[in-house]
C-alpha cells in the first residue's frame, strides 16, 4: 500500500510542479520516486495487509506491483524524448504515474468496486496519452478508437459485475467464491452469465482474440514510448488483475469458462503469430506480437495449478523488459532512418553495434530462445499447461512459437547480414544505459530463473 500513496503523491507533484516551476527538476525526481516506491513497496512482502476490505497487499500483489514499477523506471529511461514538449511536459507525467496507480489497485483489489476503478484509472490516461502526438492524425484515431472500444468493454465489465452483485449480494471477492462453493452445482445462471461477460471485458483489456482489432491501430498510431507503456504495464497490470480474479474468486466456476478461454487462448496465438508475419511496418508486427503473447499467457490462467502465478510474473517480467528493450531500439531507428520498416534495420550492427546487440538479445527473449528470460518465461508456461493436461493447447502454443522466430530473426537478419548506405545513429547516455541493463536483465533472468519463480 505505501507503493499506492507514494506514486500518488509523485503524480500530485507533478501536476504542481507547472504551477511552481520546477519543470526542469522534474524527471529526476521522478526517477528518484520511482526507484524509492520499488525499494519501498519490497518491504510490504510477507505482510498480508487487508485495507477496509477493498485492497489485498499480499505476496502477490507486492510481486506484480514491484514489476510495475520497476518496468516503468525502465520505460521513464526509454522515453526521455517524450519529455521534451514544453506545453505538456507536466501533462504526461501525471498521466504516466496515475495510470500506474490504476495498475497498482488492479494488482491489489478484494472488491470487484475496486477493479472497476483500477481499470478506469489505468484506461483513461492511455486514452489521452495514445492521442497525445496533436498534429499527428494517426494518434488522433488511436485515441478515439481507444477510448470508443475501451468504453465498450468496460459496459461488459459492468453489466457483468452488476449480475454477479445480483446473484451473491457481494462485492467481495471472498464472499463471491463462498456463493460458488456453498451453492456447490446450485449457482443461477445469472452468476455465469456474469462471469462471462466480465471475462469478455478482460479479455479485451489483454488484447487476445477475438476482442484484439483494436490493438493495431491503437498501437499503431499512438507515440511508440506510449504503445510501448501499453504493451508493457497496461498489459502486466490487466493480467494481474484477470489471474487475482479467475484464478481465485472463479476458479470453482471454472467448467464455465475454462473451455471458452482454451478457444480464445488458441485463436490468440495462431492470429497474433500469423497475422504479425506478413506486416511490413516494424511497429505494427510487435503489436501483433503483443497480441500473440497474450495468448501464451493465457495457457497459464487456463491451467489453474501450483504453477500459475509464479509463471504468469515470470512471463510478463520477462516479456515486458524484451518489449521495452525492441520499443525503444524501434523509436531510436525509425526517427532517424524515416520509417518503421524491416529495412530500416539494415546494417545496424556495423553502424551501432549496441542497438543491434540490445534489439537482438530482446528479439531472442520474444522468440523463446535460450539463454534468455523469453525461454524459461514458456517453458514455464507450457509445463503449467501440460500439468493441467492441456497438451493439444501446448502443442498449438509451440507451433505459433515457431511462428513466431520467422518474424523476429527477419529483423536480426536485416540488422547483421544486410549493408546499407545509412549514417551512424547518436544514442544518448540515457538510451545506452537503459540497452545495457535490459541486455543484462535478460540474460540474468535467463541464467537464473528460480529467483522469480520461487516467490510465488
């Protein structure tokens, strides 16, 4: 809970910080923040604190909210240039830190008022920041689209919790498992229609299929430092949130709703892996990419075993660094070369060699392949699918896995085997420091995967 107070007090300063012209001191400060709340927040494991019945900070919530947090310490690095804008410097980051407040409550929540608000807090600084590039018409759509759709989803959401409350009276998170195991077969069919509906909302939330055209686009036409916020936190924060909630509160239901996430997990990652091998625009391949390791993590959400939180935090860790890491290489190169597109990338290993190394290593962890987080990160979901004896969804999984290393290595081919005519591009200090620590996060994480597996 103190990770909650303290970023909501940095995004409070920010939004000060115009009125009392200290804009310059900002970043810093942030930054400063951040990694305060991330050693801070650290200090709440093993605690268990229930807060008026509405927020849990259990081992669970301190795992996810320390992911969080120490992503977006990583992304404030990677997006130093979106900083720059006078006019809406403060803006963006109030906008940042709240929607990571969102992504605290959703990590944390023992009341479905409360998931409510964590996605609402979440959601609608993302529907600004994807519109924020003003004269960009693109961003301008992205927005739109964004809010219209998220609104969509969130009336699914609502009428879904609205059912629910009908049926046990509750809001609560326990007293809503109790209903399920005390009605033991007896549950109306207003409950599961509930669950259902509440399911498609989460599911649109994640981006997996078929509640995933949105993404794109969104993707797409936002600033590449905010899709790479959404690909990262948002995405971390609404999986937290649908494995606090299915995997717990739903689990006695789940003959309801475990065959009907089986289809969307497998359409997720056939479409995602396909649909990202025929796209030209760089950009446009890792939202389809995002949208394809929904899909992975979603095997583990269907598993319901012992090894479903600790591979779902391992997954979206790991993931989630690789993205920030292929995000901010992508920003260096297309502002520099003109164009997100595969060629783009040629001859970047001779021209700068720590961006190829740094987009490399990232692509590698997407792909799966070992040594890198990516690989232990769907060994470990596939053996919590397999436990569960869901082998023909594993065997889907490594398929579209395959998929999958076509559309990576394209690039890693274009970067080491191709020439090209293109200039050196300048890397801040900033930008090399943050390549530097998601390459050596990522193989660390490679090298020794019990560190995060055994928390949970």
């Amino acid at each position: 809970m103190t990770a909650l107070i303290l970023l909501s007090a940095l995004g409070v300063i920010a939004l000060l910080a115009e009125i009392f012209s200290f804009k310059k001191l900002l970043y810093p400060v942030v930054i400063l923040g951040l990694i305060t709340t991330f050693v801070l927040n650290l200090v709440d494991w093993n605690t268990d604190k229930l807060w008026y019945g509405m927020m849990r900070y259990d081992n669970f919530a301190v795992a996810f909210s320390s992911v969080l947090i120490g992503i977006t310490t990583l992304w404030f690095i990677m997006a130093e240039n979106f900083f720059k804008e006078e006019s809406s410097l403060t803006d963006h980051f109030a906008l940042i830190l709240f929607a990571l407040v969102g992504g605290i409550v959703m990590v944390s929540y023992t009341n479905m008022t409360m998931l409510f608000l964590g996605i609402e807090i979440l959601s609608i600084p993302m529907y600004v920041l994807a519109a924020s590039k003003k004269e960009d018409v693109s961003s301008n759509e992205a927005g739109f689209k964004y809010l219209i759709l998220g609104a969509f989803s969130t009336g699914f959401l609502l009428f879904g919790i609205a059912l629910i409350y009908g049926s046990t009276a509750s809001f609560d998170l326990p007293v809503i498992a109790d209903f399920i195991t005390s009605h033991n077969g007896a549950v109306p069919g207003m409950f599961y229609i509930g669950i259902l509906l509440i399911l498609v909302a989460m599911v649109f939330k994640v981006s997996a299929v078929p509640f995933h055209f949105w993404a794109p686009d969104v993707y797409q036409g936002a600033p590449t430092s905010v899709t790479a916020f959404m690909a990262t936190i948002v995405k971390t924060a609404a999986f937290a949130a649908f494995l606090r909630l299915f995997a717990s509160t739903f689990a006695g239901a789940g003959s309801v709703w475990i065959d009907v996430l089986w289809v969307i997990a497998a359409l997720t990652l056939l479409v995602g892996n396909i649909t990202a091998v025929v796209q030209t625009s760089t950009k446009r391949m890792l939202a389809y990419s995002s949208i394809a390791h929904a899909g992975y993590m979603l095997l583990a959400l269907i598993a319901l075993n012992s090894f479903t939180q600790s591979s779902v935090l391992f997954y979206s860790l790991a993931y989630s660094i690789g993205s920030i890491a292929s995000f901010g290489v992508l920003g260096i190169v297309a502002t520099s070369r003109g164009n997100d597109t595969t060629d783009a990338f040629n001859g970047l290993a001779k021209t700068n060699p720590l961006l190829a190394v740094a987009m490399t290593v990232a692509l590698l962890s997407l792909a799966g392949i070992p040594p890198t987080a990516g690989f232990f990160a769907k060994y470990y979901i596939f053996t919590a699918a397999f436990a569960s004896g869901y082998g023909w969804l594993v065997l889907i999984a490594i398929l579209a896995s395959l998929i999958g290393v076509y559309y990576y290595f394209r690039i890693i081919i274009a970067m080491f085997f191709k020439e090209s005519t293109e200039a050196a591009i300048e890397v801040t200090a900033n930008h090399k420091l943050l390549f530097i620590l998601t390459i050596v996060l990522t193989i660390a994480l490679g090298l020794f995967p019990d560190f995060i597996i055994r928390l949970l």
